[in-house]
C-alpha cells in the first residue's frame, strides 16, 4: 500500500431513495491512470466527490494510503481536482496561475515563480510564464489547469472531463500530452468521461459504469476484446447485436438460432448455457468480411439501405430479416460497388464473435 493507493470499500451513495453509485469495491494502485467510463448520470462524477471529499459515502469507506478518508476535507486529502471548466483567472500571467494555490499557502514570491518554472517545464510548456493565460491555445490552457493542481504536490490527481470543452483534433492531441505528464510525474490519475476513446488510448485500467454500478474493471483490451456484459459490449467501441435463442453449447462455441438463421460464437468469461436461453451475440463492424460463398458458417445475406464516407473507412449499414447491422469497409481508392440497395452477402469468424446474457444494451 502507498501514499497513492486508493480503496473504495463497497461505497454506495444514494440521494435519498436514490442509488447513484451501488457497492463499488475496488482498489486503484499507485501510479495508475485509472479511468471511470459510463454515459451521463452513471455516477461517475458522484464517486469522483467522494474520492475528492467533497461529499461522503452513504454507506463503505474510502481509503488513500490506508488511511480511513472519513471526516477529512478536501483540503486535507493528498488528491487535487481539475474540471472541464478550467477556471484559470485571465487577468493573471500563466505563472501566476499555477502559483495561486502556493501563495494562499503563504510560499515567498521567489519560491513560488521557481516552481511555477518547474512546472511549465513539467509540462512542457517552457517559457511561457510571463505571457497572460488569453494569449495561449485551448490545450495549453489545460495543460497550465494541470500545473496549477500539481503545485500543490498531490499524490492524486482527479479529472472530471477535462477535455470535453476542446475541439475534436486537440482532445485527441490531449490524450496523447495527458499519459505522457501522468508517466512523467508518476502520480496516480483518476479520469472521468463518457468518451471510449478517451478511456481506452490513456487508461492502465477502466471501470465501466451503467446506471450506478461498475459492470467491469480491466486493462483497455480485455475491456474491449472481453466484455463481460452485454452493457460493456456495446458502450464500448461499435459493435453489432444480434439476439437469438442457445440450441447447442460445445466447449466455449456456443450455436444461436436467430433471426438470421443459426450463428456461433464464443461464451465470454467461459460461461455456460442451457438451450433456449436468450443471448446477444455482438459482431464488431470490421470483423465482418464481405464473401462471395453463401455457405461458409456465420454468413448473412442483408442489402445495403445507407452509406457512410468516413475518410479512411466507408461504414455500409444493412439490413437482413428486420436485423439492422454496420459493415465497415476500408477505403482504399475506387469503388467497390457496395451501394444502398446492393445486396450483399458477409460472414464473420465465431471466434471474433462474443456471445452474452441478453442484458440491457447501451443507449437502449
Ligand atoms: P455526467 O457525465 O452527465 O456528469 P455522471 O456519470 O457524472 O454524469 P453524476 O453527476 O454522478 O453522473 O450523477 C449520477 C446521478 O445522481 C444522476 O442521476 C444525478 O441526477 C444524480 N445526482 C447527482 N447529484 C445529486 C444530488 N446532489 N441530489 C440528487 N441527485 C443527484
């Protein structure tokens, strides 16, 4: 356990008969960029204010450091938050900003501008102490918002949405500058976002959320590769739905009769199936290959009812037996023919295709 170490004791916080985060267990290790990823209202900013102290657990405990957070105040806890509202002051030079927190503290001016020097060396910003915080960029702006909470030597950082406010080709700039300050400064982050690709480019680890309860907690590939519900398969990365009835399990390849004729794929998380249970098989859009043989297994014959150009992708939606689906084609130069009103004819490997409880879906 270190000074970094964050414990969520089985929190729960309700606002009276409402459940706003359910029994969240779970430890966040020292130096980890730890990202909670759900839709709006899932609960994440509530869970953030308890970690932060601003508000306290109806029921659990959180821990940093071991130590019991109960009754200390955000000011006391070694964590500094840092909103999508980054609240710098305009008319203060960016040195100035990042040394506010210091000179509260009572630090001497000297002190103070030597650190707001490391900082903007920390986050690669050198130099621009002195220029007045409307004459730098959006994502500079952010990374001084960093500065400014790391002045005050948290061991934690938490980041509700810090990038939701920037344009689309700076957020993903961002991504990129955010793990690099997190690995330079070695402190454990936790982030908040409704933004998968967000979660999944930075993140050590991600806890999904649905409607107050954390549904999976695992490193970005095994969340996306190995969803474990039919929440997580959907709200992470595009995936295709396909409900359909167990007739046959054998080993992890599972055999669904659908609407679309029987499909496999395979039990996530080795689970077992009685025939005639309701699942979900989910088939990303680019595992789905366009075929010519109608009798290869898995194979869907469907027509194209809309196309879109996404630059270096063209996304077919189709449609077979009242099933809508997304197809996803790389572009490369030229047309292939597949227009709205084509029909086509696909297939996918069981092994690229998960099978799940019918559960609720994202956004359903
Ligand atoms: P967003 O991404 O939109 O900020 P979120 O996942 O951070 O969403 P929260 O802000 O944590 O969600 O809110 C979770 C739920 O708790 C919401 O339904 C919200 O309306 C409710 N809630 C939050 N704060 C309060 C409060 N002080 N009193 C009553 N209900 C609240």
């Amino acid at each position: 356990m270190t000074t970094k170490d964050i414990v969520l004791d089985h929190v729960s916080i309700r606002f009276g008969s409402y459940t706003a985060v359910d029994n969240a267990h779970l430890t966040i290790q020292g130096g980890e960029f730890f990202s909670f990823l759900g839709p709006s209202g899932c609960g994440k900013t509530t869970l953030l204010r308890c970690v932060s102290g601003f508000s306290e657990p109806t029921e659990g405990r959180v821990l940093i450091g071991g130590k019991d957070m109960k009754g200390v105040g955000p000011n006391k806890r070694p964590t500094a938050l840092i909103f999508q509202n980054l609240a710098l002051f305009p008319l203060m030079s960016v040195a100035e900003n990042i040394a506010f927190p210091l000179e509260v503290r009572g630090v001497s001016r000297k002190e103070r501008r030597k650190r707001a020097d490391e900082l903007l060396d920390m986050i690669a910003l050198p130099g621009v102490g002195d220029k007045k915080v409307h004459e730098l960029s959006g994502g500079q702006r952010q990374r001084v918002a960093i500065a400014r909470a790391l002045a005050v030597e948290p061991d934690i950082l938490l980041l509700d949405e810090p990038l939701s406010a920037l344009d689309l080709k700076l957020r993903h700039h961002m991504r990129t500058e955010l793990r690099a300050i997190q690995q330079r400064v070695g402190l454990t982050f936790i982030y908040i976002t409704h933004d998968q690709g967000e979660a999944l480019t930075m993140s050590d680890r991600i806890a999904v959320m649905n409607a107050g309860v954390i549904e999976q907690i695992g490193d970005p590939e095994s969340v996306y590769n190995r969803p474990k519900t039919s929440f997580v398969a959907s709200f992470v990365g595009e995936t295709n739905a396909i409900e359909g009835k167990v007739v046959l399990q054998s080993g992890e390849m599972v055999t669904l009769e659908t609407p679309l004729g029987p499909l496999q794929g395979k039990a996530a998380g080795g689970r077992r199936y009685k025939n005639g249970d309701s699942c979900y098989l989910f088939i990303r859009p680019e595992q789905m290959e366009l075929k010519a043989d109608a009798e290869a297994p898995n194979t869907i014959a469907a027509s194209v009812t809309k196309e879109e150009f996404e630059g270096n992708s063209r996304i077919l939606f189709v449609s077979a037996n009242g099933v809508d689906m997304r197809v996803t084609r790389v572009n490369r130069g030229g047309s292939d023919g597949m227009v709205t009103g084509h029909a086509v004819t696909f297939a996918f490997d069981p092994a690229h295709a998960t099978v799940l409880p019918h559960g609720q879906l994202a956004g359903a």
